[in-house]
C-alpha cells in the first residue's frame, strides 16, 4: 500500500525537479518475473528505478541500511531485502529466489556496491540461472551528478533511465554476470 501511495508522488516530483527521461520500457514484462540488473552511481538509483519502471520492484540492499529501525521498517516495507555483501548471503539469496519463484521482479546491483566499477559480482549470474528468468538491465545517467557519493545535498539535473533485455544465461555465473555488466555500460 506504500509502495502504491509513494510512487506516483515521486514520479510526479522527479519529473518536474530531474526531467526523468525513460527509454526502453517496453523491454520489461508487463508480467512474471525477471531481474533487473544496474549500474549503481548514487543512493538515489533505487528510487530512480522504482519510478521509471512500471512494475513493483524489490530490492536486494546492503545490510547496513537496516541497522535504524525506523528506516528499516521503511525500506522493507517499500521492497528492500537485506544482504550481507561480502559474503554468500544464504537468507538473502532464498528470499530473491523465492520473489521469483511468486513471478515478482528481483533488483541487482551488479556492482555490488555504489560506483564499483572495478569489481562484479556474481549474483546476477547465479539467479539468473537459478530461478531461470530473463534479465533486464538498465543504465541510469545523472545521478551521479544530482547526488554525488559522500554528499548529503541534491543538486538539480536531468536523469536518464534506459531498459534493455538480455538473453544469453550459458556462461558461469561470474561471466555472465560480467558480460550483464559491460552491456549495461554500453547502453546510451
């Protein structure tokens, strides 16, 4: 009922404050279940994706997030599901599984984190596989700019969202989860 009641408002103001522009979102599937797998710059990304994708989207976030009790009561209300990112995230990995499983669409960062370009994880893959969904990638542009890692003001900008779907799932799960990586990249 959050979900329903806060998205309209958010497209509402990131369209008048960022001119959120969406591409793409015909690549998503107006039903079952997939994961949506992205480039991840600043906090706001979840956000962004939640307003530019028609579906309800559920998040896998970092742990860290959930240590205040108010806020994490608002986050898993809202979608977000708690992992351990450094290490293999047992409880984490069945609750995504099980999203899946109830045809509900599954976020990733394949980065793992904010800005980490340098590392990708394997999650991507290995869900991918595991739960036999098709995956969507997306690549948001500006709000690495609107709001900046270690900052805590937004700035004003134009954000960009583009969807995209991807089909090959053949590869080990680090590989494939890498190659998601670099075809997110390459979206403009």
């Amino acid at each position: 009922m959050l979900y329903e009641t806060l998205k309209p408002l958010a497209i509402f103001l990131f369209k008048i404050f960022f001119k959120i522009e969406v591409k793409g979102k015909e690549k998503i599937p107006k039903k079952g279940r997939f994961i949506l797998a992205s480039n991840h710059t600043s906090v706001l990304d979840p956000v962004v994706l939640g307003v530019a994708c028609p579906r309800r989207l559920y998040f896998l976030a970092k742990e860290e997030l959930f240590k205040n009790k108010l806020f994490s009561l608002l986050i898993k209300t809202l979608g977000a599901i708690p992992l351990k990112r450094e290490s293999s995230d047992l409880r984490a990995i069945k609750k995504a599984l099980s999203l899946l499983t109830e045809e509900k669409p599954v976020v990733i960062f394949p980065q793992g984190r904010r800005g980490g370009f340098d590392e990708v994880k394997k999650g991507v893959g290995f869900l991918a596989k595991k739960s036999n969904s098709c995956v969507v990638i997306s690549k948001i542009i500006g709000t690495d700019r609107i709001l900046p890692k270690g900052k805590k003001r937004l700035k004003l900008g134009k954000i960009k969202v583009i969807f995209d779907k991807v089909f090959y799932k053949n590869d080990d799960y680090q590989d494939f989860s890498l190659k998601i990586f670099k075809r997110i990249m390459s979206l403009d």
